[in-house]
C-alpha cells in the first residue's frame, strides 16, 4: 500500500511540475506574441492607411475575431510559409546540384523505392 501511495504522489508531484512548466512556456509565448503583435498590428495598420485603405476593424460583431482584430497572425503565417518554402528550394536546389555534379554510375540510377508515407 505505501509503494502505490508513494508512486501516486511521485506521479501527481511530476504532473503538477509538468503542467507548472507548460503554463509558465505559455504565459511567456502568450508575452513574446503581445510584443510582436504590438509592432506588426500598428505598422501595417498605418501602411495601409497610407495608401488609402483604412481597415481597422469596425464592426462589433466581427471585431473580436483573431484575424479580424489584428494582421499578427496573417502577417506571421505568411512569413513562416516562405521561409519553409524557401528552405526546401534551397536544400532541394543545392541536393540536386551535389548529385548531378558527380557523374552517375548506371547502378545508381535505378529508381529507389518510395518512402512508406507515400505509399
């Protein structure tokens, strides 16, 4: 009975640890985001004032709605999608350059298997 209720505390103390951990990670992220958006939202917010689209969120019924109330995430979506494609160009580009610089034996030109995700 005492290792059971030993192993449940030890459990229970390492959940709350755990879950102390992933709050705090949160809280800090949920900061980093208030300081990022407190840059992006003002400045594009500002630009397009600029060249005459005035689009701060008016409408009460839709104002609340994340990509309503703020470009942030948009802005930041579209970053990291041309970063990531960026990056497969760039290692795509420079695989294939490595493989096509060195002359090909005809063994290594048979066609290798799909991984087994595409099968």
């Amino acid at each position: 009975h005492k290792c059971t209720s030993l192993t449940t505390t030890t459990h229970l103390t390492m959940a709350a640890a755990l879950m102390s951990t992933y709050y705090t990670s949160v809280e800090n992220m949920s900061t980093y985001y208030t300081s990022v958006d407190n840059i992006i939202k003002p400045a594009v917010f500002s630009l397009l004032d600029g060249v005459g689209l005035h689009l701060e969120p008016s409408c009460h019924l839709t104002s609340h709605l994340p990509l309503v109330s703020s470009p942030t995430p948009v802005i930041l979506s579209v970053a990291a999608y041309l970063v990531i494609v960026s990056l497969g160009v760039l290692l795509s580009s420079s695989k294939n350059s490595t493989t096509s610089s060195s002359s090909p034996s005809p063994s290594s030109q048979t066609k290798r298997k799909d991984p087994y995700w595409l099968a």
